[in-house]
C-alpha cells in the first residue's frame, strides 16, 4: 500500500508540473502574439469608392504642385510660431520661423537638420526616419508604400491622414485641403511620440523663385 501510495504521489506531482508547463506556454504565445499585434500595428480601414476618389484627386494636385513657398502659423506640442516655408521636390523643404524662436530647419540631400539660431546648435538625422519624405517623393503615389489610414470631410474641405506602410511608428501626416479649387491649407505632422504639430498654411505660391543655396544645409557651430 505504502509503494501505491508513493507512486500515486509521483505521477499526481508529475500531472501537475505537467499542466504548469502547459499553462506557461500558452501564457507565452499569447504574449508573442499580443506583441505581434502591437508592432503590427491598427489595420487600417478599408476605403469606401469615394474616399478613393478622394485621395486620387489629393495625389494628383500633390503630383502637379511640384515646388510652393508660403507663411505658416505653427500651433501643437512644439508650441506657437510662423514663418516661411518653401517646397521643392523631389528632396528639399526649408522652413524658417520668425521672431523669439528663430529656428531653421532644412531638408535635403536625404537628411532633416535644424538649426537653434540663438544657441547655434545643430540637430541631424536621416530624411528616412520621419514621415515628411512622403511629401518629397519625386513622384507622390498614395498606395503600396504610403498607407491612407483616414480619410475626411468637415468645413467644405478634405482630410487625408497618411503613413509609411511599412514604418507606421514613424508618424503619420494630416493633409487639410479645400476641395473646389484644390489647395493645400495645413499639414499636421505627428511624430513617433504622438506629439503632433500643424503649420497653416497661407499667401501659397506655386511658381516661386527660389534664391540660389536657399536648401544648402545650415551651418552649427565651428561651421558644422
């Protein structure tokens, strides 16, 4: 009775280290794929005919304004400013602010660098790693390597919220457009941290004479 006794002892022990070990393994897929999902990301929605139009008509008017310069009022997380801001694709973007914050960021040659004019530092970091490349491209096309995630109507004018497709942690871009004309009126840029900052835009000018070296890269300190 006593050697029944141990054996039922050991395979009750061994059941339970059994289901123990069955039970950490499905806590552990079920974690992979919580992850999975995470990374992965929002699927993004399904776009009904007319939003299709939509951004159709949004990529167009991007493809056939090629470079613009205007003033902007920025508001968002980075807090209020204005200035000028000049386009001209494929690859450059300057903008320039005005007055107490008197910063100057600067694209080009592939990467993004801002300028602190009152302390002469300067930040660097590859075009790649935001989502303003989107608008840079040297042809815009709004499927396969953009994702549209939203699209909107409010106010007489249209939304459309883009991301890389395979970067979507990188940010995303509001486009704010009114419709009949077209015209690009304001982008929000939110960034990995979901900070999001808008520049509205106004006085757009979409044949302007850019001045020689107004998209050379601003010189740090020690001409850096």
């Amino acid at each position: 009775m006593k050697d029944k006794s141990c054996f039922g002892s050991f395979f009750a022990r061994k059941k339970e280290v059994f289901f123990f070990e069955e039970k950490k393994k499905k806590t552990f897929v079920l974690c992979a794929l919580l992850v999975l999902s995470a990374c992965m990301g929002k699927v993004p929605p399904r776009l009904t005919v007319q939003d299709a139009d939509d951004v159709r008509h949004v990529q167009d008017y991007l493809n056939h304004t090629p470079r613009f310069e205007a003033r902007f009022a920025q508001s968002g997380a980075y807090g209020p400013g204005a200035g000028l801001v000049w386009l001209d694709r494929p690859g450059n973007l300057r903008i320039d602010y005005e007055g107490p914050q008197s910063r100057l960021m600067v694209i080009s040659g592939g990467h993004v660098r801002v300028l602190d004019r009152h302390t002469g530092s300067l930040t660097a970091m590859a075009l790649s790693r935001t989502p303003l490349g989107i608008l840079l491209a040297p042809t815009i096309d709004l499927s396969g390597p953009v994702t549209v995630t939203a699209v909107g109507h409010e106010g007489g004018g249209l939304q459309v919220t883009l991301q890389k497709t395979d970067q979507p942690g990188q940010g995303s871009l509001t486009l704010y457009l009114s419709e009949m004309p077209m015209r690009l009126q304001a982008v929000t840029i939110m960034d990995s941290y979901q900070r999001s900052s808008t520049l509205s835009l106004s006085d757009i000018n979409t044949a302007p004479a850019f001045t020689p070296g107004l998209f050379s890269p601003p010189a740090g300190p020690a001409g850096t």
